[in-house]
C-alpha cells in the first residue's frame, strides 16, 4: 500500500488542549466548519493558494465540518488529488492539493 502525506496539521478545538495532525502545510482548526489558521510556506496547500481565514466547505465533493471527516478524505488514494472545496470572503472555489508519495 501506499502512505500519502499531504502537508496540513489539522487541529480540533473542543475542549482542553487542541489536538494537531500534521497533514499539508496548513493548520485547521474546527470552529464554525473548518477555517485554516496558518499555512506554513513552500507546502502544498500554500502552492495551492490556501491561505489563513479560508474555510474549508468539502473534500472530493462530501461535506466536511469536522475533522474526522476531512481526515477521512485526506486518508483517500493516494494516485488522486485532495479536492476541496474552498469559501474566502464571500468567494467559493475548487482546488486540487496532490497527495505526496
């Protein structure tokens, strides 16, 4: 089997501690859907023009307000590009994030 990486930490907010993942290059913390806080430079996701304060609507066309449910997304095969679906200041779009070998 192949082991994808794609570079963005996932974060959850509920409560205590905030637990992270590292996935693409882009920190995302649920709150209101999932909004990325921080896209770390030369990743993925920042080639991919994701910036901080975009939400992420779907991944590969499901609905996604929780991270388990991204996760379950990013965690697809690995010969196919992440889609997500993206809302930045009233604009919604696609773009595709390759998943790393």
């Amino acid at each position: 089997g192949h082991e994808s990486v794609i570079p963005v930490r996932l974060s959850e907010s509920p409560h205590p501690a905030p637990q992270e993942t590292l996935l693409s290059g882009a920190v995302i913390t649920e709150h209101d859907g999932l909004t990325i806080t921080a896209v770390h430079p030369e990743s993925l996701s920042a080639e991919a023009g994701l910036q901080p304060g975009d939400v992420i609507l779907a991944a590969n066309r499901k609905v996604v307000n929780r991270l388990d449910a991204l996760r379950a997304q990013v965690a697809g095969p690995s010969d196919k590009p992440l889609l997500l679906e993206v809302s930045r200041a009233g604009s919604v779009w696609f773009v595709a994030i390759p998943r790393a070998d």
